[in-house]
C-alpha cells in the first residue's frame, strides 16, 4: 500500500482500508500473471513429455516443426519412477502425458503435486488437438464418445446456423444470378457436355441428396476414380479456374435451400464412397479394436458448403488423406459453434477471393521431411 500511496498519491484508498488491501492484491497478482506470461512468449514454454507412445511423438514432432508455438521440448521420460527427479531438473511449465499404457504406471501424485505447484498437466490427445486442429482418432476410446458432451449438439446453434445459411442462399442466388450466366456461357463455349455436374452423396442422418456443382471436367464415357489426382487429364480451361475460386460450388446455394446442406459443416461423401470410409473408420482404433461407428456422428449435421477440413486441408486424393480430413471433420463436430462457423465462413471467402488455400493446407503439399530423431530426444533426460 506505501509503493501504491507514493505512486498513486491522490488515490483514494484511505477511506477503507479492507478495499484498498483488495484493490493492491488484485493489481500484484495480475502483474505476476502479466510477467509470467511475457516471460513464457519471450523464452517459450517448457514442455516435459511423460511417456514415448505414438501419439507422443507425433506431438514432440509438431512442436519442433511449429516455431510459431513458443513451445520447447526440455525432455521425453518414459520411467515414470523418476518423475519427481526430471522435474526438478527440467523445470518444465506443462506436462503432456502420453503413455500408451496407464494402467498401473500413472505417477499420480507427481503430477498433483506438479498441478499443486503451477504446472499444467495435459492429456497427449488433448496436446494434439489444440496444436493441430484435429482429433487423434486413433487414441480415442469408446467411451470418451459415448460419455462426452462434446459431441452434443445444441439445438439454439442447429436454428441459428440453418437460419443464417438459408438467408446467405437467397441473398446469394439473388445477387449472383449474373455470375451464374456468366460462368454457364463460359463452360458452354469451353467444352462439351452439361454444365452441371450432379452426384449422390450422403447427407444428414446418412440419407442420400443430389449435390449439384457446375462441371469441371470432360464427361467420362465410363466409370472413374473419385480422386482427384486421378482425373487431372479431364479437367476443363473454364473448370480450373472455377476450382481455385470455388465457383464450382456455388450451385449448391440451391441444396441449402433445399435443405439438404448448409453453409458450414462436414462435406458430404459421394455415396460410392461411403462403404469403404465406414470400413477404415470402424477399424481406426488401436486403444479398443473395436469396431467403432465413429462415421455415424458425422452423420448428425447437415453437410456443407464449406467447412473445416477443407480451409485447414483441402481436397484429399488418396484414402489416407480422406482419414486425415475425417480428423478436422471431427474436431468441427466436438468444438462447433456459431463463431466457429463465422470463422470457417471469413477464411473461406478470403480463399474465394485470393483464390489461394490456407496456409495449413498449402503446407502439407512439399513439405520437407522435419521429424525428430526420437532415440536422441527421448535419451536427453534418460
């Protein structure tokens, strides 16, 4: 209260001296926050890896691609006897737990303890998840699906988004009908064939709709690979450009309207598809075996125009790259809101109008091999 009474001599803090004590306190805790926060941006924060699993590494090789993060990995321990000793020596601000196997070898209370003191512990799928926006499938059990109310969605949000996509498809069919003639003449006078380009694909509650999109490619005279990559020869002058803009989706404004879509939320599969995505999905979990519905819950919303995995990945072209947009997929349907879907909405039109992907999805395309050597890393604090 002196060092507040000599800079602040006008103050009026001698009228109550239980608020003046109060008003000082609150001022000294949040200026340790603000010091520990720039000291934490300044050096970085110390990260200690409990446990050497998959899903561990793949963490530790995140940070150490992602310099933006401020993150630095003082160290991997897989002896969780030694626990209490690697964190007196390390020091770290944030325990990632990553072991494959917990039962019977969680160091309970060094990790209360280290909460006790200030440290963050935090779950490795949690670590994954918030790093790369995306869920570790893969370490997911059945009942942090069954029992989570993450995956609840509200019915206020359910109104509110349908509300607005409905608005933003009739203003858009509206405003946009001259460039829909427009785009019609071009693909006319380009090539051959219709100008739209009609397909089953799998909608909410796994019902089927009829998506529709202007054409951008040469009719097939038979059956094709749904891949893109395998059918880059067939793509049109006109169908190039309209697939860096995104133009060729703008006839499913008339899906919104229909219902059948709305503006943000999981693309929708073809039906071709579908039985071979259920197939790697129900066999995607090395914590259980089982054979586990997680494609069901992407089921429970409307598709969309746009959505997550496509501003953070883009288009997949092989059937791992279809696992690994599920994953954004899944991390929309845990964290979904209305600004999120904002958020999803602004990057997409900066896309549309830059004609240019996201820095997430231009990254995975030529990106140099960064991985980390483990045995070095993990022997550090051995």
């Amino acid at each position: 209260m002196g060092i507040a009474y000599n800079l602040v001599p006008d103050a009026p803090l001698g009228g109550s001296p239980l608020l003046a004590g109060l008003i000082v306190i609150v001022g000294f805790l949040l200026g340790l926050r603000l010091c520990h926060r720039v000291r934490r941006r300044r050096h970085g924060e110390r990260v200690l890896v409990l446990g050497s699993s998959p899903l561990g590494r793949q963490v530790v090789e995140e940070i150490e691609r992602r310099t933006d993060l401020r993150y630095q990995v003082v160290g991997v321990v897989d002896d969780a006897e030694n626990l209490d000793r690697v964190i007196e020596t390390t020091l770290p601000d944030r325990i990632v737990v990553a072991l494959a196997e917990r039962r019977g070898r969680l160091p309970v209370y060094p990790l209360l303890e280290s909460r006790a003191r200030g440290i963050v512990v935090e779950d490795a799928a949690a670590t994954y998840e918030r790093l790369t926006g995306k869920l570790a499938l893969e370490a997911m059990s059945p009942s942090s699906i069954v029992f989570s109310a993450d995956f609840q969605v509200s019915r206020p949000h359910l109104a509110l988004s349908r509300a607005l996509s409905l608005l933003v498809s009739v203003v858009g069919l509206i405003v946009l009908a001259p460039v829909f003639v427009l785009i019609v003449l071009l693909i006319k006078l380009d090539s051959r064939g219709p100008v739209f380009f009609i397909q089953e694909r799998v909608g909410l509650s796994g019902l089927s709709f009829r998506l529709v999109k202007f054409r951008t490619m040469h009719p097939a005279g038979r059956s094709q690979s749904e891949w893109e990559q395998d059918n880059c020869d067939r793509i049109t002058r006109v169908g190039k450009w309209l697939r860096r803009f995104r133009l060729d989706e703008l006839p499913q404004l008339v899906n919104v309207l229909r219902g059948d879509m709305n503006l943000v939320g999981p693309r929708p599969h073809p039906v071709t598809n579908l039985g071979l995505l259920i197939l790697v999905v129900r066999n995607l979990s090395d914590v259980s075996g089982d054979a586990i519905p997680y494609y069901s819950l992407r089921c429970a919303v409307r598709p969309g125009i746009t959505g997550w995995a496509q501003i953070r990945y883009g288009y997949a072209n092989t059937i791992e790259e279809e696992m690994e947009k599920l994953r954004y997929d899944f991390y929309y349907l845990k964290h979904m809101s209305f600004w999120l879907d904002l958020r999803i909405l602004f990057e997409t039109a900066r896309i549309v109008w830059t004609g240019h992907s996201s820095a997430a999805a231009a990254a995975r395309v030529g990106r140099p091999d960064r991985s980390v050597d483990w045995t070095r890393r993990s022997g550090r604090v051995a």
